[in-house]
C-alpha cells in the first residue's frame, strides 16, 4: 500500500485537453483575478488613506478584502500556470500548504461576511446603540477571533486530511488541491473525515447562514418601516446583492462538502469551484465597496490627490 508518507506528488488536472481552450480559460481567469486584485487594492488603499472612511463598516470591508485577495491567489495563478504549461505536477507539501491557506482564506471569509451583515443590523435596526456596541475595541477583538477560528479551523482539517493514506490514485480531478478530491482517491476508511465535514458545514456553516440571514430578515422589516419610498429603494439595492454574493458562496462551497463522492463529475465539480472560489472575490468588491456612493467619492478625493501631488 502506499500511503502519504511515501507519496511525494499529486498530479493535478487542467482546464481542458485542447491548448486553445487552455490558453482561452487561463486568460479569462487570470483577467479575472486581476481585476479582483486591484478592486480590492482599491478598497484597501481609500479605506486606509481617507480619514472619513475610519469608520467600523469600512474596517470591516478592508479586512474582507485582505481575505479575498489571499483567497484568489491560493489557487488561480498555480492553476493557470500549470494548464498553460502543462505541468499538472504539485508536492504533498505543497498540497497541504494549499489546502491549509485556502481552508483559512474560506473560513475567514465566511466569519467575516457574518460580522459584516451583524455590523449591518446594528446600525439599521439598534442605530442609536451603534457606537457604543461596534466601537474599536470590539472590531479589534472580533477581527482577532475570526483570524484565530479560520486558523484552527485549517489546520483541524487539514490535519484530518493528511493523516490518511493514498494508493487509489495520485490524481486529484480538480484544479487545484481540495479536501473532497483526495478524500475520492484515499484507501484508508475517511467516514471520520466525511462526518468531519459533514459537521463543519452544518455547525459552522450552518449557524454562520442561519446569522446572516436572521440579521438581513430583522434590517429587511426595518428598511420596510422608513417612510421614503427613495430610501427603501436604495437599503434594497445594498442589501439584496450582498445576499447573492453570500448565497453563491454558502450553495456551492456546501454542495462541493456534502455531495456524495459517488456521484461526482470533474468537469462539473470545476465549474463549482470556480462559482465559490473565484467568483464571490471577483464580486466582492463591486457589490460591498465600489457600489457604494461614499467609496466612489472617497476614489476620487484620492486620484485627485494624488494627481495634484504628482504636478507640484
């Protein structure tokens, strides 16, 4: 039998077979990730650099932009590079070390965007009581905390993982390493690791969803009470793709834990991968920063700024 300790390689799949489609696939996603480095470059700077954007919300966001940028490049870039080079090739090491950045990367992820939409209610529903709750010591605090769980939580997993032995295969059918692609291809018994991640998405996905859509069900019933037809209009438009970006990410990140590996085809299982590894940073961005009429404002002052500076 050969297991994990003799193993030295996983072989990784592409895209697709065809060069062209390589090329073409590789392209749109690095262009993509692109684009999300510097959306969320650009949050990071304004939020940094303008002093009316010191505010909870705004600390919030520019550490969910942190995450999203670690988040895309855990995968995309290895991914592309390998399929347009056609080195399918990545150590055990390596594969860990994936798996444990990424593992960190999704669950700070979703510890955030929970602590964004509490950050929300609060100051919808309980506005008065705003800053006496949300204050810099609690953002420092909670922030700490989520960094805290998305690294135990990585490492429980990917310690889970690694203990198992490997003689099925070498071949992970995704582009990148994940935890169900080797789970597919291990001879040792993984019903502890299946109900691992059973538990994981349910306890922690789980009560982090029921959250989020509790707190967005409370400022929905108030936004419902403003008096101004313009005001409902404009909380609706914030708050309805906030809850897109977040369902895309919960559906599929789930679906990709808890299918059966049975019933598993790769081209599909890429194709969701790609829905809750590359999209909600791609969105992420667009729907809680640059939307927003402050963060177009606070975009400009600086790019002025800066531009006069660079005259003198």
């Amino acid at each position: 039998m050969v297991n994990v300790s003799t193993v030295t390689e996983f072989l990784l799949e592409g895209f697709a077979e065809a060069w062209e489609l390589r090329l073409l696939l590789s392209t749109l996603l690095l262009l993509m990730y692109l684009a999300t480095l510097l959306g969320n470059l650009i949050i990071i700077t304004v939020t940094t650099l303008d002093q009316n954007l010191h505010t909870p919300m705004y600390f919030f966001l520019r550490n969910l932009s942190i995450v999203d940028m670690g988040y895309i490049s855990v995968t995309v870039p290895s991914a592309c590079v390998n399929s347009l080079t056609d080195n399918r090739a990545i150590s055990v090491v390596g594969c860990a070390t994936q798996i444990y950045l990424f593992l960190c990367c999704v669950s700070m992820e979703l510890l955030f965007l929970t602590v964004m939409a509490w950050d929300r209610y609060v100051a919808i529903c309980q506005p008065l009581q705003y800053p006496v709750i949300i204050n810099l010591q609690f953002c420092k605090g909670i922030t700490l905390l989520c960094l805290l769980g998305g690294f135990l939580y990585a490492a429980l997993h990917t310690g889970s993982t690694f203990r198992l032995s490997f003689c099925q295969s070498i071949v992970i059918h995704q582009f990148f390493c994940d935890i169900p692609s080797l789970l597919r291809i291990s001879c040792s018994d993984i019903f502890s690791n299946n109900l691992l991640n059973i538990l994981s998405v349910i306890g922690f996905g789980g009560s982090c969803s029921v959250f989020i859509a509790m707190s967005y069900v409370q400022i929905f019933s108030t936004i419902l009470k403003f008096p101004l037809k313009e005001e409902r209009g404009k909380a609706f438009s914030t708050c309805v793709p906030h809850i897109a970006v977040v369902s895309v990410f919960l559906i599929f990140a789930c679906y990709m834990y808890l299918k059966p590996p049975a019933n598993s085809e790769m081209i599909q299982d890429m194709i969701f991968s790609v829905l809750y590894t590359i999209v909600p940073p791609f969105l992420n961005p667009i729907v809680y920063g640059l939307r927003n009429k402050e963060m177009k404002e606070a975009v400009r002052k600086v790019i002025l700024r800066k531009f006069h500076s660079g005259k003198l």
